[in-house]
C-alpha cells in the first residue's frame, strides 16, 4: 500500500495536522505534544498551570511547527466549552485531540467527600466527554476523520489500594471511549484509550513521601504497583504509544485500551 491511501484511511498525515494536548504542562500531556511536534503536528498546548503550557507551547515552536497555550482549568465547563474554538480560530483545524490531564485523588470510599468525588470526575472525565464532543463535531464537518486518544490508567484494572474516585473516573474513560469509537467510526476518526502503569511524574510523586525513589521501589517490588520488567515508565513510554495511535499506520485500530504498564496489567 502507497503512502497516500496510508495517509487516507489513516486521517490526515501529521505534518499537515492539528492537535489538541491537554495536561501539556507536564509529564506524559508535554511528551506528547513535544514528540507530535517532533513529526511536524501543530499543538494547542491546554493546561490549568498558564505559564508552564506557555513554556511546552514554546518548545514546540522551536522545533519549527505553530503552536499555542490556552490555560484552563478542565474541571470548569464553561471553560472546556471554549477549547475547541480557541484551537481551530488560532491553528485553522483540529485533527487529534489528546485528553490527558488527570488529577489522583487519594481518599477512601470510607472518607470520601462529594466534592472531591466530583471535582475528580469533572477533570478526569466530564472534560474528556466535553472535548470529544466538541472535537468530534468539527472533525465530521472538516471530513477528514481523525484521532482521539483518552489516558485512562492501571488503576482502572486494580483491585486493590486504589481511591475509588479515581479509579471510577479512569474505569468511566473506557466505556466512554468504546461508545464514542462506535458513533465515530463511520465518519473515520479512530478513539483509543491508553493505561499508563507507574510513570515517573509529579502527580504519581506527589501522594508519596520520598517521590521517585518510592515509586522506583513500589514497580520493583510484589506490591499492587509492581511491573514484571521492574522498570518505571518516563512520560515518553505512554507518549510514544499516544503518538503511534495518531499514525496512519494505527488506521485499524478503535476502541482499544493499550496498556503501557510493563506487564502491571495483563
Ligand atoms: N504518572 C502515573 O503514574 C500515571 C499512571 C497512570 C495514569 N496516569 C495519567 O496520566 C495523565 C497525565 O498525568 P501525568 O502522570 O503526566 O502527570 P503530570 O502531573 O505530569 O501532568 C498532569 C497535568 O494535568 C494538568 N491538570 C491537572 N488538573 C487540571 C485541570 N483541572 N485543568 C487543566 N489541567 C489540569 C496538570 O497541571 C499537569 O500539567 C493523567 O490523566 C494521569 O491520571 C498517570
């Protein structure tokens, strides 16, 4: 098969697309939006923290392709409404978006409040339904098709240790992502999950005492987050799978979760 029906079944080649990053901040969200840029994709950079999606938004640019900030707070729908449009008026288009922003709540069923039941799943779901949808309606009326990729989690797979208000809003991008792979399907656009295992950023350091040096230590060992290569992820191990879930040449791939855990989960 020629490049170009590669590049036709497999939406728009990233050199000529636009994606949607958000949590590019930080972490896996700034890998991602640094490793598309890498492959000539413009970015709009979406984060809470303004300033540190300005300094990925920049990176960006010094690799020669657009790039803009929005700062948002994605646990504000009002302020997720706006993404979409911000996008397209600055960069023309949207192609991918990328949900990847995610906050961990640590607290047990037992403690649990509504409120930080709720603010978990407006940042770590609500927006990615808002932006799917946004997304999703200007991909049909470009006609181009496109891809939509979710970060859920290895939580979404334990069966234990893990907060309830988390692991529920990482289990819910999976259905969500498998009904939206449905109804998008026809129009060409590809709508994956990935669950990243331990990977070493700081919202996985924050909730621990001695930051990387407790989560290098939890993957080697028997416990709930240990991985069978003993090995913690870096940021670009989940982005390099995001990434290939842009590709065309990932075009029959939908409605999958790929697990970027080494082995945590099988
Ligand atoms: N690090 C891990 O071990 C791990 C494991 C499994 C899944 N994940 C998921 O990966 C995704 C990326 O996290 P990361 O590990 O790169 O952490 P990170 O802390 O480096 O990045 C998360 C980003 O999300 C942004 N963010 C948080 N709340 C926001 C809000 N309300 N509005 C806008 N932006 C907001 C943060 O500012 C930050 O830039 C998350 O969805 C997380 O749940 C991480």
């Amino acid at each position: 098969m020629g490049s170009t029906e590669l590049d036709a079944a497999g939406g728009r080649p990233l050199h000529d697309a636009v994606a949607i990053v958000t949590g590019g901040a930080s972490g896996i969200g700034r890998a991602t939006a640094i490793g598309l840029a890498s492959k000539g994709c413009s970015v709009a950079v979406v984060d809470i923290q303004a300033d540190a999606a300005e300094e990925t938004a920049a990176a960006v640019r010094a690799l020669g392709v657009r790039a803009i900030s929005i700062g948002a707070d994605l646990g504000n729908a009002e302020q997720v409404s706006k993404i979409v449009a911000n996008s397209v008026s600055a960069l023309g288009r949207v192609d991918i978006l990328v949900n990847c922003a995610g906050i961990y709540s640590g607290t047990s069923l037992l403690d649990l409040s509504i409120e930080e039941w709720e603010r978990c799943h407006a940042v770590n779901l609500r927006s990615f339904f808002l932006l799917m949808q946004g997304a999703a309606r200007v991909m049909i009326e470009q006609g181009d098709g496109g891809r939509i990729v979710n970060v859920s989690s290895s939580s979404a797979f334990r069966a234990r240790r893990v907060s309830p208000a988390y692991a529920s809003s990482k289990s819910a991008i999976l259905g969500l992502t498998r009904a939206a792979a449905g109804e998008l399907g026809p129009f060409g656009i590809n709508v994956n999950a990935v669950a990243p295992g331990a990977t070493a950023t700081p919202t996985a350091f924050n909730s621990l005492p001695r930051g990387r040096e407790d989560l290098e230590a939890m993957v080697k060992g028997d416990g709930p987050a240990s991985n069978l290569l003993g090995r913690l992820s870096e940021p670009e191990d989940a982005a390099d799978m995001i990434i290939f879930l842009c590709l065309p040449e990932s075009r029959q791939i939908t409605a999958q979760v790929m697990h970027v855990s080494a082995g945590a989960v099988v």
